[in-house]
C-alpha cells in the first residue's frame, strides 16, 4: 500500500505513471497510516499472500503500532487464520527486518531515482513522479538476496537468538557506568523507600559525578 499525502486520487496518479495494477494507493490527510487504512492493507496483504501460502495459518510480523491491535485487526486475522505476532517493544532496531536491512538498500535507490530525474530536468519530484519510480525502486530494493539476508540478520530464519541477545550484551556493556565508579567508598546497596531518601540519593549521585562528563552529569540529573 502507498499512502499519499492528500484527501482525494488524483487521475495523474494512474494515468501518466507506470504504477502496477496490483499497488493499493491510498490517501490521508497524514500520510501516514489509520486504522481504517490499515485494514484495507491487511485484506490486500492476505488476497496476495494466500496465493503463495503453504499451510493452514500466515504468520505475520509487525510492530506494536495502534492499529494492529485494534479488535477489527484481530478478529479479521482470526478469520483468516493469520497468526499475529507484534515484535517486543524498543527493539525494533534489531528485530524489524526493515529496519535492519531493507531500508538502507531501498534509501539508496530512492535517493538515486530522484537524482536521475533532476538530470533528467525534473524540477519537483513530485507526487506523481514517486508514483511513477516506487515500483523499480522496490524492484531493486526487495531482492531474494536482500530479503534473505534480513531474516538472517534479526536470527529468525534460520533462527538464531544469539543474533540479536549478543549485539543487546553488547550495548549493555557500553553504555552501564557501575554505580561504584561514580560513588566510590560511600556506595551503599540500601534501596530507597521514601521519595525523600531517594532524593537524597540522587543528590549524592550528582554530588560525585563532578569528575564525569557533561553529558553523563545530565543524564543523571
């Protein structure tokens, strides 16, 4: 589904461009999606890919986007035995496929369709003219080569956890600053129970991290 920025189809969309038959184009005032959109592209996913399906049940992967938990959402991947998974919130940087992978190629290509249509004396890249390119963008952008490689750098086929679980121990390790390094010899393991005392804390906190960054004193504060 692309959305449009707008309120109604313009005739130009469909008639000067090389858009597919089989791209749902829809608009909102947004751009973005609602769920009413959201729907109408759950029914045109499934149309397409219950054309290619194997088995009893589709396995679908998203986000954790308002509009996929909505009772219309639910009940109709229900209905069409769609079995729903939402990817853990805050990690999508390293489970979404898009986001791993896909989307670097497909900036790449969209970056360089715009560029040839200003050599080509283009003077807006406008609605139309996207229209025009989305389908050799997403041509280049959605190789076999490249979707492959996406579920295998999010651990999912073949599935591997250690994936994802070694770059999650990898930051931890890098951005977790030990309390004692701050607190020195007064570190203390009491847990505060009262907001004065864990006012208190965090003044003793601030106190001892004079010798620390700037930024890591404004994180703390």
């Amino acid at each position: 589904m692309i959305i449009v920025p707008g309120v109604i189809h313009q005739e130009a969309w469909y008639t000067t461009t090389s858009i597919p038959d089989n791209y749902l184009v829809a608009t909102s005032e947004t751009g973005y999606s609602n769920d009413e959109l959201t729907i109408k592209w759950l029914a045109h996913f499934n149309h397409f890919s219950a054309e290619r399906q194997s088995g009893i049940y589709q396995l679908l992967l998203l986000d954790g986007f308002g509009s996929h938990c909505t009772k219309q959402f639910i009940e109709y991947c229900d209905n069409h035995k769609i079995v729903v998974f939402c990817l853990p919130p805050h990690l999508s940087h390293l489970l979404q496929l898009l986001d791993v992978v896909v989307f670097q190629p497909y900036r790449h290509y969209h970056a360089e369709a715009v560029e040839t249509a200003t050599r080509m004396s283009c003077g807006e890249f406008d609605k139309a003219e996207f229209l025009d390119q989305i389908d050799s963008i997403r041509q280049s952008t959605f190789k076999s080569s490249t979707i492959r490689s996406a579920f295998h750098a999010t651990g999912l086929i073949p599935f591997n956890p250690s994936m994802v679980i070694s770059k999650l121990r990898e930051a931890v390790s890098v951005s977790c600053i030990p309390v004692e390094h701050v607190l020195g010899s007064r570190t203390t393991s009491t847990i505060p129970l009262s907001i004065p005392t864990l006012r208190a804390q965090g003044q003793e906190l601030i106190q001892n991290a004079r010798e620390m960054s700037p930024d890591f004193q404004l994180h703390l504060k």
